[in-house]
C-alpha cells in the first residue's frame, strides 16, 4: 500500500497576501468553482493552503483514511484503483482543474482509490475541520460549496454508473 500523503514532506507554494491573489486564480480554474464569485473565492482560500507536489507523490492510497479535498492547480496525477486481485490499475488521469477526495471528506471513509503524481504538480486543499469552519462562519458559502461537491459526485456516479451497464451480461 502506498505511503499517505505527508503535508510536512511537501513545500508550501505561499502565504500572505500575494500569494492569496496567487490561490485566487489557481482555483478560478477548477470546475467545482466554476459558479464562485471572485468574492467567494476569496473567503474560501483562507481557509486553503497550496503545496508543490513532485512527481510520484501519493496524494491519496486506497484504503488510507484521512479528510482533504484536493484541487490539481497545475500538473496532472492518476489514479489507481486496486482489483480483486490487488493488482493496481489504472482507472484515470486528473489534471489541472480537478479535485479529489471529496467522498472521504463527506463521508469519513477510506479513500477508494490511490491518487499519485504522474509530473511535478501543485495542489490546493482544504480539510474537512476547515470545511466545517466555513460552514459556520459563511453558511451561505459553505452551503454553496457543499451543493457544487455533491454536483460533482453525483455527475461521477452517473458517468460510472453509464460505463458499467456495458459490463453487465
């Protein structure tokens, strides 16, 4: 099983002012954020950090359990589902723009899946302690992001439940 991801091993990108503006429009980027105003945005990046992940970086390991949402900011990353053999396979390629994680942050369970850095990549999250925050401080805000993320999934879950019924004899 791969290693979980360590923020302490991974270089923060920024902090302060600037580098806020900097967060602001990697996230503008990301379709989760698509109907965020800049002002939205703003709130929630400081809620936010941004790291540098090089490639081969495990961002996630199936079976790991902790509560991040990622957004790809730049680079790109796959992801490994294991079979009934333990034989990892590859079931995607996220790049930019894309996020990860969201179940685990909603549901609190292991990651289904193993997310690794197939370049040098940067990454913003946020934790689910943070999410919570924001739901309380802006709970139009949190309310916003929570629907946007289970849009999200739910678009997966039709795109995979559409792939599956090819397999069912």
């Amino acid at each position: 099983m791969a290693a979980k991801l360590n923020l302490d091993d991974l270089e923060e990108l920024g902090s302060g002012e600037k580098f806020h503006d900097t967060l602001c429009v990697m996230l503008e980027s990301s379709y989760l954020f698509k109907d965020f105003t800049r002002h939205e945005i703003d709130q929630l990046v400081n809620y936010m950090h941004g790291y540098k992940a090089p490639k081969d970086t495990t961002i996630f390991a199936e079976g790991e359990h902790d509560s991040y949402l990622i957004v790809v900011t730049s680079g790109k990353a796959k992801v490994f589902k294991n079979d009934d053999l333990g034989k990892k396979k590859e079931i995607a390629t996220v790049r930019k723009g894309a996020t990860l994680g969201e179940m685990s942050l909603i549901d609190d369970f292991p990651h289904s899946a193993t997310v690794i850095t197939a370049e040098d990549s940067e990454i913003a999250l946020i934790s689910k302690a943070n999410l919570k925050n924001i739901t309380i401080k802006y709970p139009a805000l949190g309310v916003k992001l929570l629907w946007q993320i289970a849009w999200q999934l739910s678009a997966r879950v039709r795109q995979v439940s559409g792939k599956l019924v090819d397999h069912i004899d």
